[in-house]
C-alpha cells in the first residue's frame, strides 16, 4: 500500500523566502526495513523531492540531506507531504517500520 503524511502547517507563520536550502532528515531504519525511498511534495510551489535511502545503514539514526532551490516564496501554512510510494519500491515487502526526525530548510548564501 501506498502511504502519505499530510503536513498542513509547513512554514508557519511567516512563510520561507525563494532561494536555496539545505534540507535535512534525521531517519532510523530498523534492521529489516528493505524501503528503498520516499518523497515530499511540497505543493505551492511544487517541489517533488525523491529521497533514495535504500544504502542507508540500518540500525542506528543517520542524517540525509540534499540541496533544493525554490523559485518562488513559500507561503505560510503550504501543505507539505511525506510519501512511501509502492511503485518506488519494488521488492519491498510486509510491514515496515521508519522513523524520521529534526527535519531541517537551512538557507544557503550565494557565493561569487
């Protein structure tokens, strides 16, 4: 099955600017977990970014991160969705257990 996190607050109260951001997840992964990704959507404006965790190290909390840029501001209270997509995952099979913590948008300066 399919599965999705609603997130209908993101970047409350002011809203992010446009620009470029460190994103960060800290994720744990039981051993056992074979989930190969996830994605966000983030909705206005659209960003989809898939996350590939499947050489994660299981058993112990690991931070992910990539760079994103967003042309456009991000307006107070942007639905902001976390997914475990089936066809995304091919293999995967059974219950499997993921835990995610101190997500983080950290601006990055333009440098000349």
């Amino acid at each position: 099955k399919n599965m999705k996190l609603q997130g209908s607050d993101f970047s409350k109260p002011n809203g992010i600017p446009a620009g470029t951001y460190h994103i960060s997840y800290k994720v744990y992964l039981p051993a056992g977990n074979t989930i190969k990704s996830f994605r966000n959507a983030l909705l206005d404006p659209f960003m989809n970014m898939v996350w590939d965790i499947e050489n994660v190290e299981r058993g112990k909390w690991v931070e992910i991160s990539r760079v994103e840029t967003s042309g456009s501001d991000i307006r107070s209270g942007t639905r902001f969705d976390l997914a475990i997509d089936t066809a995304a995952n091919p293999g995967v099979t059974g219950e499997q257990t993921m835990y995610f913590d101190d997500l983080k948008w950290i601006p990055l300066d333009p440098r000349p």
